[in-house]
C-alpha cells in the first residue's frame, strides 16, 4: 500500500472539544481546501483503449474478491483516510493492492481532461460534488453497476450530484452541507433568539446591525465568492427550483424572490457591499452562512489567544437555516467516487467502492477524518448524534439541494453572480437580473 502524499495534520483539541472535528477544515470543496503535498508522476497502469465513457449506460459488474492494482486519486487532504480504509480492505482481499495520490481539488478537472485525451488514468477517481457532472460528460466515468449501492440508503441530493443524463457515474462518499452561525452572546444581549424563519433571520440581522458598536448583521458572498451557493438554497426555500428537467427555469416569481430576499440585506445596509474588516469574530458581521470547517477556525483563534477580544468559545451559536414559505434547504456538498470508463481493473474496484459504502466503513470515514457519511443509517452514529456540532449538520441534511448536476453549472453560477452583485448594488431589479440569467441560460444550455 502506497499513499503519494505528505499531509499536514491539524492539531487537537476541536472546538468545545470537539476533537474529531478539527480536521474538517481541510475539506472545504473546491480550490479553497487546504493541504500540503508532495506529487509523484502519474503513470498509466495498463488501460483499455475502447472503455464506455458517458455516453453508454451499459454497466459492468462487481467482482466476488478484488485482485491486481487498484490505483486512486483522491483529491487533497483525503489520502490518509483512503490509506486507512485501503488496508482494512486489502486484509480481507490479499491479491488486490490499493495505490493513493493525492492531487489539488483545483486541479481535478484538468487531470481528468488530460486523462481522458490520452485514453489513461487512475482505476478511481475522486471528484467534488460541484466537479462530478463535468467528468462525466467528459467521458471520464464509467456507469454504477445496479448491485453497487441502493440509492435509498443515501441522501437524495447526494445521489442527484452523481447522476448523469442517463446513469449513475459515482458513489457519494461523503455529504457536506452549510448552517447558520451566530454570535450567541451577541444575540442573548438583545434578549433575541437564533432565527428559524426568513422574517426572524431579518429582523435579527437588522437589529444587530443597529445596536450600539455594531455595523453589519448577515455576512453574504460577493461574486468572487460564489454567491450562487446562497442563492440557490434562497431559490429552493422560495419554492422554487433551477431546472425543470428540460430547460433551465430562472425567471420565475421565486428566483425573483430569491435575489429580493439576498439583495434586501444589501440595501439594508446589514451586509457589505466591498473588502470590510467586519468579522464574525470581531463581532461586526454577526451572522454568517457557512459549514462545520469553520469550527476549526474559531478555536484555533481561541487557543492562539488571536481572537477579539470578548470572543470565546460560547460566542458560537450553530443553528440549521431558517425556512422561507417552502423549506430551509440548504446547499449539499461532499466527495464522489467513480470508476474511470478507461480502467482495466473495474470490476475490482467497484467492489472497493461498494465496501466503501457499507456502515462500518462510513462510521471509520467519519472516525478518521471527520466527513459526515453519505448514508443515511451511519448518521445516526453516536458520536454524530452526540456531537453539539455534527448534530446540527445531521438535523440540516435531509432538507438540503444539490448541486445542479450539470456539465455546464459553472459557467451558469458565474452568470448568477455576476447579475447578484448588479442587483446587491442597486444597479438593476431583481426581476431584471432574472430575465438576464435565464437568457444566458438558454444560450449555454446544459452541457451534456
């Protein structure tokens, strides 16, 4: 068993000793994930040059007992947990071998794009859930055999963001999703309470904005920042959805809605318009949407004795996201596994994936690294239930939506932020914003 990978481990203790939890910081989905790591050369391992990519939903099957090399890629800061679970597995199946390479989650697509031009690459291949239907529609993936997972047992939006045009590419692996945290002492001055719906979310950002030494309430993404994340949920809990299976559907009276509601904090003056100094920390932006990683940020400026002054561990209030007419749904992120469409070794690594997902190995991925399982009876492990802050994050993720599982999002939650800065900026209407999404929309189309 190799790991090409030197990580950086964060220290313990966690945040209100949450000591399994410290670790999570590192798994932030997209370029922003922190890790420190040595690449070695990826080579070809002998692959089939007439593999099905994309277009074929004619699965392969799961070999009885894995043998000969199965080699992954698993993007940054998830080798030591794969190397962990590699070798419990290859106990069990000693004519099988498990090779893992870290790579930056950055550089994903890229890699796959080179792999699939040149007809090699790994056995596995990990991707974000935001990344997974650009690989696929690349002809990267080759579809999950039925017997590999009931999609029942997982989250919905999890299964969503490895489903392609028409198959399932990957195995959700792990699920993330973001929550409201808010400034508790803060909040207790006032004689408030953390908000559960819009109108409360409002009117307690508006009057921590207000009170004396105050200056912001809700900290929103600029668009450098993605405020697509935001919005989307904002979409979801208006009632509304992004596509309707066959055309994608922005202007609509609840992207309307949608963008009102995210602009009000704006034209309020309770979110920054620019670069500010209001932190969460510092107590000036009092309010923030965002996930379990952040924990480890809090407690790290606790320990170091960096954090403001006032701010202590019980500074921090967890809550999962107030509800608009329709739900409070939040926005689902995690990491995928799929078998790349060149491998020669699929049937081996199926049974892998396959065993990945099983309870026992959900609970150790959790045990080890701290990413909250993707199947839903693992959840109700202890220490998630009994965990102040994985608990709130078990209590958010059945409302949640996914990713929109298309090879073209990215490009359409640019557009998204570029016309929410406009409208954040007084600068045009929501419901003109929405004409001009849906325009881009139609011209880009889905991607497949």
């Amino acid at each position: 068993m190799q790991v090409s990978v030197v990580a950086r481990r964060m220290p313990t203790p966690s945040f209100k000793e949450e000591r399994m939890f410290r670790r999570t910081v590192r798994r932030a989905l997209g370029a922003a994930a922190v890790t420190t790591l040595v690449l070695v050369p990826v080579a070809a391992c002998g692959r089939s040059d007439d593999a099905p990519g994309s277009g074929s939903a004619e699965a392969g099957t799961v070999a009885d007992e894995a043998t000969g090399e199965i080699e992954i890629w698993a993007a940054a800061g998830n080798g030591d947990v794969l190397k962990t679970l590699g070798e419990q597995f290859t106990a069990d199946h000693p004519e099988a071998s498990i090779t893992v390479t870290e790579i930056p989650w950055g550089e994903i697509i890229t890699m796959n794009q080179t792999a699939v031009a040149s007809g090699t690459g790994p056995d596995i291949v990990m991707t974000g859930a935001d990344q997974t239907a650009s690989v696929i529609a690349m002809g990267g993936l080759a579809p999950v055999p039925d017997d590999v997972f009931d999609p029942d047992d997982f989250y919905p939006a999890a299964v969503a963001s490895v489903t392609g045009e028409d198959a399932r590419y990957a195995v959700p692996w792990y699920v993330e999703t973001r929550f409201l945290f808010y400034r508790a002492d803060l909040v207790a001055e006032l004689g408030m309470e953390a908000p559960t719906t819009w109108e409360e979310l409002e009117e307690l950002s508006g009057a921590l904005a207000a009170r004396e030494g105050g200056e912001y309430g809700l900290g929103l993404p600029r668009p450098i920042e993605n405020p697509a994340q935001i919005i989307i949920p904002f979409l979801s809990q208006a009632g509304g959805e992004v596509t309707d299976g066959d055309a994608w559907t922005f202007d609509t009276p609840e992207f309307v809605e949608a963008l009102d509601f995210y602009q009000g904090f704006f034209e309020r003056g309770e979110a920054p318009l620019s670069e500010s100094e209001a932190t969460f920390e510092n107590g000036r932006q009092p309010l923030l949407i965002t996930g379990p990683w952040m924990v480890d940020t809090y407690q790290e400026l606790v320990d170091t004795g960096a954090a403001p002054e006032g701010f202590t561990e019980d500074s921090v209030g967890i809550v999962p996201l107030p509800s608009g007419a329709a739900n409070n749904d939040s926005y689902i992120g995690g990491g995928n596994l799929g078998v790349f469409a060149s491998s020669d070794n699929q049937e081996s690594s199926w049974l892998f994936l396959q065993w990945l997902l099983e309870d026992e190995q959900q609970k150790t991925l959790f045990d080890e690294a701290g990413s909250f399982p993707s199947r839903l009876e693992s959840a109700e492990y202890e220490p998630i239930v009994d965990s102040p802050v994985m608990s709130v994050l078990k209590e958010q993720m059945p409302n949640t939506v996914e990713t929109p599982s298309y090879p073209s999002w990215s490009q359409i939650g640019e557009q998204i932020g570029i016309y929410a800065e406009r409208v954040a900026n007084g600068q045009m209407t929501s419901q003109e914003a929405a004409t001009a999404i849906q325009a881009e929309a139609d011209q880009i189309g889905f991607g497949w």
